[in-house]
C-alpha cells in the first residue's frame, strides 16, 4: 500500500485523535493509532476501550486500500520532524514494514496488523439521531465542567448531565458542595433524552470541536453516544448510575439579591484566600445596605483580612459563610461585569448569575454556605 500526504494535515489529525490514547493501557495495541486508506481518505482511530476518536485526512495519491496500527508515540514523534513536509508512505502488506519518505530522507520501522486493532461496537437499531449546533455544545462544557466532582468514588458526579428537550437542552453538574447549570434553547433536539458524559470525551470535545462548525450529529443509543463534526468522529459509553434530581435542589424563594462587580469580587477573593484557614477556607460575607465586608482568618496561624467591596443590597443584614476555593472558581467562570448573587438565609445556597443572560440562554450556579462561627 502506498499513499502521498501533506505533513502539516496529518500531524493536526495525529495530534486530536491522540487526545483519546492513555499514556498506559492494559491492551497494549491501544498505544498505537489505526490507519485505513479508504480511496482517497485516510481514516485515523484512537481508542482508550471507552473513548474512540477517528478522524481524516485527504490524501493526495494511493494505490490501494488498507489499514494498518503504528505506534502512535513514535508516529507523533515523526511528524515534529518532518517540518511539514509531502509525505509519502509505503507499507508492506505482508511483513508490515512501514517506510515514510521526506525531502533528502526517510525513516522505517514496523507496524502491527490492523486485525489486531479493536473495533467499535455498532450502535444498537433503536438509536436515536438529531443535531446540535456545534456552540451548543461547546457553550455547554465550557459553562459546566469545572462544576463536575474529580471524586471516582461517585463516578456519576464527575460527568456532565445532558438533559434533552424537543426545544433546548440542559447542561448540568455537582460535586455536592456546587451546582452548576446551563440552559441552551437555541437549538431543537426534537427528542427527549438524558445522559451522563465522562469528562474525558467533553474535554476532547472543548479540544477539537470550533464553535464556527456548523450542525453536529449526535447518535445516542442505551449505552453510548456518536457526535460527528467536521473530519472528526467521537464516541463514548456514558457513565452508569442516576443523576442527582438538580433542579429540586435550587431554592425557588431567595428574596434578597447582592449586586456586585465580579471581578471585584474575584480578585477581593483571591486576597481573602491567602489568610483563610487552611482547612476550610472560610471567607465571611457580611452584607449590609450597600455594603459587603469580606473577612477571613487562620487562628493557627494568627492571620486575619478584612476588605470592603462596593454593591447593591437592599434587604435584612446578614452574615454567611463560603468556601474561598469554590467561589474563586463560580466567580472566574461566570461571564459578564456584574453578578447577582440571590440569597435567603444563612443556612441556605447562594444562586449566582450574571445580571445580563445571553438571548436563549440561562446560566446558574449554585454554591453552599459553611458554618460561620460568631
């Protein structure tokens, strides 16, 4: 088999599918990338068991189909290499010897043969079929995935919760101490479905995935889902279990509502951190008519902060507790200049959101308070 290919468009492809490839696996073929030569495409497959990631190449010239493993390490270290230059490989069928020819040169080595390479299993018949605008989903782990648990011992809350509704879709995720959920009614599934997607396939996506594509197509069966973009393929078991009932967990009444800059905020925040106590991080919010005295301190360490940080308030005066760490990241991934932050009562969540929602679109994040200690 032999096949002419530009360099620069092959290491753009070797490098998003390498995404998927563990840096240990247990089968050891999945340390290797499958090429298949389809006409005048190349197909590229990665694969960690859970995860597949094909994707293609236009190839200039071949003579033949086929499909054989390579290293994938090796390859990729090939590819920096090369500077970006026409490529043309030639792979012996029968010994798997691969030989890639370059301006003045040329490496060889040897390949493993493409039976070898697991393949995927095939969508169950009752699957379903609809798209998404490809900002859809991007906007959707983007806003969310910071809120996912990194704890393995509930593996349901280190995913995304994909709910979907004939006319929008919902992101959500939690960790129990944070809730976060983005809402999207740009698009129109026209189904309704729910599942759970691991992180590693939505940070693949937020990798390779360009929020100028257009439509994506999703394949969802009982087990797995398929999106199909651009030259990419993605597939993915979702994580098995039930997703927390999200929305029963955001209070509906929360009359008093603080206003304030959010990067202010953050960077007030930031300061408050370093003299929380390390066990906690304990920040105090003391919230009064237009004011916000933020305070924090380490009595092992007799370290104390204060900072006044200009808002809105009108409502009773009021003392609550959150942790430094969550709010850092609910305030540094918010958009926008100003945050509301609704509150009830000391004991109960506090419900951020920026002042101005996007057209179609709702963010929400939740935190919970701590014990303040008077």
């Amino acid at each position: 088999m032999k096949f002419n290919v530009s360099g620069k468009a092959l290491q753009t492809q070797l490098s998003a599918v390498s995404k998927v490839i563990n840096s240990k696996n247990a089968l050891s073929i999945l340390d290797n990338f499958l090429l298949e030569v389809k006409g005048n495409t190349l197909y590229i497959t990665g694969s960690d068991q859970e995860n597949v990631v094909k994707a293609e190449v236009e190839i200039m010239e071949s003579d033949a189909d086929g499909a054989i493993a390579v290293g994938a390490r090796r390859l990729l270290d090939v590819m920096k290499e090369v500077n970006n230059q026409a490529l043309t490989f030639l792979i012996n069928d029968e010994t798997k010897e691969i030989d890639i020819n370059f301006h003045n040169g040329h490496f060889n080595f040897m390949g493993i043969s493409a039976s070898e390479y697991p393949r995927p299993a095939s969508m169950e018949p009752d699957s379903i079929t609809f798209t998404l605008p490809a900002k859809t989903i991007l906007n959707g782990i983007e806003n969310t995935l910071f809120g996912a648990s990194t704890d393995t011992i509930r593996p349901i809350m280190t995913g995304i919760f994909w709910d979907i509704h004939p006319n929008d879709i919902t992101f959500a995720t939690t960790d129990t101490h944070k809730l976060v959920r983005y809402i999207d009614s740009n698009c129109a599934p026209a189904t309704e479905t729910s599942f759970c997607m691991p992180p590693k396939p939505a940070n693949i996506l937020k990798g390779i995935m360009n929020k100028e594509e257009e439509d994506v197509i999703v394949t969802l069966d009982s087990k797995s889902a398929t999106f199909k973009f651009s030259t990419y393929t993605l597939s993915c078991r979702f994580i098995k279990g039930t997703f927390p009932p999200y929305n029963r967990v955001i209070p509906a009444d929360n009359p008093y509502c603080l206003s304030v800059d959010r990067v202010t905020l953050l960077n007030a925040m930031r300061r408050m951190a370093l003299f929380a106590s390390m066990a906690s991080s304990l920040v105090k919010f003391n919230i009064q008519q237009d004011e916000l005295l933020l305070s924090s301190q380490d009595l092992d360490y007799s370290t104390s902060a204060e900072e006044r940080v200009a808002c809105q308030y009108s409502g009773n005066a009021m003392t609550i507790g959150f942790n430094a760490t969550y709010m850092i990241e609910i305030l540094s991934n918010l958009k926008g200049e100003t945050v509301n932050i609704e509150l009830s009562e000391p004991a109960r969540p506090g419900i951020f959101q920026p002042e101005k929602q996007l057209e179609n679109e709702n963010i929400l994040m939740l935190l919970m308070p701590m014990q303040v200690l008077e």
